[in-house]
C-alpha cells in the first residue's frame, strides 16, 4: 500500500514539474542566453534549473512567485557558467553565424563587437552574484528597478545605488579594455 501511495506521489510531481517546464522553458532559456550568448550553454543552463526542480532540492514553500524565481535561478546559474570558465575567452558558434550572416558589418566592427561582449561576461563573472543579478536583470533582461527590486526582496533604492556603483566600475573598466586593446 505505502508503494503505490509512494507512486502516485512520485507521477504527480512528475505531471506538476512537466507543467512548469512547458510553462516556463522558454523564458528560463532566453534568460540564461542572453547572459551566455551560447544556445548550448543556455540549454544546459534551463536543463540543470529544472533538474533543481526534480531532485527537490528547492524549498517550494520560499517560492511565491515560480517565474521569478525562474529567471533568477536562470541568471545565476548562467553567471555561475561564465564564472566556472574564468578569464578564458569563448566565441560561441552562433555568434560566429550571426556574424557571418550579416554582411552589412565590417570584420572589424563585428570583432570589436564580439570582443566587448566577452569583455562584459567576464566582468560580470567578477561582481558579486547579486550585483551582477541585478545588472543582468536591468541591463540584459531590460526589467525595470520596481520589477527587480521585487523580484529580489529589496528596496527600489538598494537597486538604484547599486546599479549606479556598478555601471561606473564596468566603465571605468572599459575604458582600462580599450586602452589595451588599442
């Protein structure tokens, strides 16, 4: 009796994850992609998510918003994946194609392009997990301050100054790119 109570316990949390996952695969993919730039990446990225989900090592009580909290579980795992590789640069092969695939851009405009997206993923795997959060959410994602503020449990406020500090570094650093790169 107590295993086809465990049974049916274990089919309808698979039915109920299968349900989020259709609901919610595509956001959780366009976020890790715009923080990786790598199709590849963002899938593992969604697949280790939703892996999360299914071992049950999420406390689902903490969770009042499920897509939120997918997003940002998207973000920080792609953040994590750009960490992991350190400071090595990765052209990801759709980069690559887009770029051949549109021949209005010069090679060298295309490679300065490429090379300042890999600039700023590297410097985002530098900053804090939760600034770059934020700057991903407000600057990649295109959320507004009230949505991330919400979406972190955090003033409008602690968004705002944090933001500000950060865009700053990131230029002051640019400038620092530049001027090596020329």
């Amino acid at each position: 009796m107590a295993a086809a109570i465990e049974n049916i316990m274990v089919t309808q949390a698979a039915a109920e994850l299968e349900v989020v996952f259709r609901a919610h695969q595509a956001c959780v993919l366009k976020a890790a992609y715009r923080v990786t730039g790598s199709m590849a990446d963002a899938e593992d990225v969604a697949q280790s998510v939703f892996l999360r989900l299914a071992r049950g090592s999420v406390d689902h009580s903490r969770i009042s918003n499920l897509q939120g909290y997918l997003h940002r579980s998207a973000v920080n795992a792609a953040l994590d994946l750009i960490r992991s590789r350190g400071h090595r640069e990765v052209v990801p092969a759709e980069t690559a194609d887009q770029l051949q695939s549109n021949p209005s851009l010069s090679p060298e405009r295309a490679h300065s392009s490429m090379e300042i997206k890999n600039w700023l993923r590297q410097e985002l795997a530098k900053l804090s997990p939760r600034t770059a959060e934020m700057f991903t959410l407000r600057y990649i994602e295109g959320l507004d301050n009230p949505e991330i503020a919400e979406m972190m449990n955090t003033s409008q406020a602690v968004v705002a100054v944090t933001l500000h500090r950060t865009r700053a570094r990131l230029k002051k650093s640019l400038r620092g790119f530049r001027k090596g790169a020329s």
